[in-house]
C-alpha cells in the first residue's frame, strides 16, 4: 500500500472509465505483468474482484489489504520482502476500489466471505492476512471471520481504529473530519473530491502541494519523483470508479463493526508508530487492550509515512523468523 493514499482524496472519474482487463495495457513499472496485477474473479452473487499478485509465486500465500483510498497495486511495494521471506502476495481491491465491483450495503463482516471465495479460486488452503492503514479493520475482521483452519497468522501495520477512539484526542483533527465527512456529509465528500484531481496532472500537482506539510523525514519517504509517479497511478486506480468505494470504507470505519473484538480470539499481531499522526499508536493501544490474544510493537520514531521501513521485521514476525 502507497504510503500517500491516505493523505487526500481525489476526483471520482465517470463510469464509463470502468477498466477493462487487458493484456495491452501501458507499464508502469519496470516488472509489469498484466498477467499477474490485472486478475478478476467473479462471485457467484456477480460481484467481481479485482487483485494483483507480488513477491514469489511458490511462496507461503499472504493476503495484502490496501489502504484507504487505495487499490492492488499499493502492494507493489512488498515485492522485495516477500521475496525474502518467500512470500506470494496476493492483493484485491476491496470493492468500489480498482476492478472490485461497488457494493452499497456492504458491511465490515462480510469481507472474509471474499478473501475465503478468492483463497479457493487460487487454490489456496492456508494464508496470512495483513492489513495496513484502512486494511486493518478488514484484516480485524478476517481474524474473526475466516475459520481458523485456513487462517495462518494476521498483521494490522497502523490500522484504523475502531469507534471508540475515534475521537479528537485519540485520532486526531484530519481523521475525525475525514471520517464525519464520509458518514454524515457523503455528496459533499464527493464534491471535494472532485475538486481535488481531475487527471493525472492534477494529482501530481496536489501532490506537490502536499509535500509543503510534511516534515523533512517523511518527504524523504514518498517524495522522490519514483514513490510520486507510482502513488499517483495507485490513486487513479483506486478512484476509477469514482470516490464511492472510499466513502463506504469510510462509513464502515465509523460504524459498528459487526463484532465485538473480545471474540476476535485468533491471535492478532499490531505493528504502530509513535510519531503516526494519521492512525495513532493510541489505536494500536486500544486494540491490544482489549483483543484477547494480540502482540503490539511499538516503532518508537515511525509515522503513517516511515512505518514501511519496518516491513523486513514486521514480515519476519508474521512468516515465524524473527
């Protein structure tokens, strides 16, 4: 998951740009594989999912849940560690993002039913599951969902939170009033959003524009011109079908989630950063406390931005080499 995807929202692009899988379709990265990164399936309910595949293809399977807005391609960036830890990264656009077909009424609880359909569909028996940014909750909810017989072990890298703390002092200004604004105020969401991007150039320059409020560290980070180009393309995908995906997450994120997490009872390892401001270590620290059978580690000088520097160790202690 880019680490850029969480920080603004774009311009929802009209239906008609709905993608189309193609083997035609222009690079952009120097491994492109259509092959691998423009797969779908489609659900007996007609839904379609949309998902990519990284790392090593005879690797140990790990479901990668990107972040909000997001789409498959944020998991590009795992493509060195998994490779190291013979991981095959399988990453699917939740639905409304990239290919993954909208859904109106969908709900937190009923995500596991795809990661399951899909796990089938590779023949896949057994899987990792991790989940950053607005892919914890998701990765939560496979946790509790999933039987315990497939599921291996599940990661939450700088999760959202769930209700309780998402509140002004726990969460923050930024993420409190993105969150309401998805809830409660969704056309006017809509209407910033268009206001944002209208093209790829567009994006670039907010981008830019962004940069100013970050700190010197986390420019470092994701401003190089590579990070800038691929992030861009990751959130032109993620909106392809407009900012309706994003808004639901949005909305999922703020409601109940569907389950309590004192019956999440498969162990659940959390990866925060002190320094993160767009899902604070506060969030990790509730989900340790009240998750039954979790692990926190605790990046004393990692943001939203930095914390993907610890992916070497984070994947050690999913795979069990730590």
């Amino acid at each position: 998951m880019h680490r850029i995807l969480r920080f603004f929202t774009p311009k929802p692009l009209p239906s008609t740009s709905l993608f189309q899988r193609s083997t035609h379709i222009r690079p952009f990265h120097t491994n492109y594989n259509p092959l691998k990164e423009e797969q779908t399936l489609t659900l007996p309910t007609g839904h379609t999912i949309g998902f990519a595949e990284y790392g090593s293809p005879s690797g140990t399977p790990m479901f990668a849940l990107h972040g909000s807005p997001g789409s498959r391609y944020d998991a590009l960036w795992l493509t060195s560690v998994a490779k190291k830890y013979h991981i095959r990264i399988i990453a699917p656009d939740r639905p409304g993002h990239g290919t993954s077909t909208f859904q109106k009424d969908r709900r937190l609880i009923d995500y596991p039913s795809d990661i399951s359909q899909l796990a089938k569909h590779l023949g896949i028996e057994r899987y990792h599951v991790i989940g950053h940014s607005g892919g914890g909750p998701y990765a939560l909810a496979c946790a509790y969902g999933l039987p315990p017989k497939e599921l291996l072990n599940v990661g939450v890298v700088a999760g959202m939170g769930p209700p309780p703390v998402l509140t002004l002092k726990d969460a923050g200004l930024y993420t409190v009033y993105v969150m309401n604004m998805m809830t409660y105020l969704p056309r006017l969401m809509r209407f910033f959003i268009n206001m944002s991007v209208k093209d790829g150039a567009v994006l670039n320059k907010n981008y830019q524009h962004m940069m100013k409020y970050l700190t010197e560290e986390d420019r470092a980070e994701i401003g190089d011109p590579e990070s800038q180009r691929l992030g861009v393309k990751s959130l032109m995908e993620a909106y392809k079908q407009g900012a309706d995906g994003a808004i639901r997450d949005g909305q999922i994120y703020s409601s109940p989630w569907g389950f309590e997490l004192k019956d999440v009872h498969k162990k659940v390892h959390l990866f925060y950063g002190a320094k993160d401001t767009r899902t604070p270590l506060a969030f990790g620290r509730y989900l340790k406390a009240h998750l039954p059978n979790a692990e926190l580690v605790e990046y004393e000088g990692a943001s939203h931005f930095t914390i993907p520097r610890y992916h070497d160790e984070i994947f050690a202690k999913l795979t069990g080499h730590n």
